[in-house]
C-alpha cells in the first residue's frame, strides 16, 4: 500500500489510496487536493417572481450567498451586462414593442448571451484576474433562465443584477 502511495504521490501520510481519493471526490462533491467544495452557489433569479422581491429581498439574498469579488471583476461583468442594456434603450427609444423585441433579438440577445461564455473563462484556474466561481455560476445560470427574446426579462435581469451590485458593496464583499 505504501508503495502504491509513493508511485501515485501522494503523501506518506495519507490514510487514503488515489483511487478513494477519486471516488470520494464524486461521492461528495468535494476536491481532495484544494480541500474545497465544488458545490455550485444557489441562484435565486427568477423572471417570474415580483420585480419588487427581485430588486429587493431576493437580491439582498443572492448577494448573502455569494463569495468576495474583485472589484475590477465585478465592474467588468456590471459593465458588459448595462451597456447592453443602454444599447437596447438608444436603439429602441420611442419605438413600438415589436420593433424594441427585434432589435432585442437580433442586436442585444447574442451579446447578452455570451457573457456566460466570458463568465466561464473568468473562472478558469491560473488565469490572471480570476473570477469566483459563485460568481460567475451565479451570472451563468441567471442568464440561462431569461427566456429567448424576452426583452422584459432581459431588462429584469439587469434591474436585479444592479441591486445584487449594490448589496455586494453594501455587505463589503467586493475588494480592490
């Protein structure tokens, strides 16, 4: 067994061979080598709730739940996700609803949607300016659950993801 140990690596002190090392890994959700669990955050974002609870006591919670963030990243996703959002009011002020959902789908919806990809490359290990992963499964996630071209929801997760922005400051979760 000690041998078995030594080829694989691991410490002589290891009460565990590499293969329940793997095997409890999957069991639990849980990394053995970080000693962190990879357990996805809860993501509270639901276009269906009230607007008031989602800019509200549904913010405050997702905020709650989410790790400390990096200023500089939080600005960078805060960014991408309101300048679509003014894109849509410029490009669309005035105009009737059908018009504001086209320019919606054609125009804002592919940009919105690929923040999810952003967001997963923001999380990869070693990169340089590193994005949590509760945060960024958080913005993965809530995207996913605004419906194809709904500008309504599209504009209610902008609203919410403000107020989570505000709450993240508020409880001193965001660094330099």
């Amino acid at each position: 067994m000690r041998r078995m140990q030594e080829s694989y690596g691991l410490p002589h002190h290891s009460r565990f061979t590499r293969s329940e090392e793997m095997t409890m890994g999957k069991q639990q959700n849980y990394h053995p080598r970080n000693n962190q669990n990879t357990q996805d955050v809860e993501v509270l974002f639901d276009p269906s709730k009230p607007k008031s609870e989602l800019l509200d006591t549904i913010a405050e919670e997702q905020a709650k739940v989410l790790g400390k963030i990096n200023s500089n990243q939080l600005r960078r996703f805060f960014s991408d996700i309101k300048n679509l959002y003014r894109r849509l009011e410029s490009r669309s002020q005035g105009k009737d609803p059908e018009i504001r959902r086209k320019v919606y789908q054609n125009e804002i919806e592919p940009l919105f949607k690929m923040v999810r990809s952003k967001a997963s490359y923001a999380m990869r290990k070693g990169g340089q300016g590193q994005a949590p992963r509760e945060f960024c499964t958080f913005l993965q996630e809530a995207i996913k659950r605004v419906p194809p071209s709904n500008v309504e929801a599209f504009e209610l997760f902008t609203l919410h993801f403000e107020a989570v922005v505000g709450f993240l400051y508020g409880k001193g979760k965001v660094s330099k």
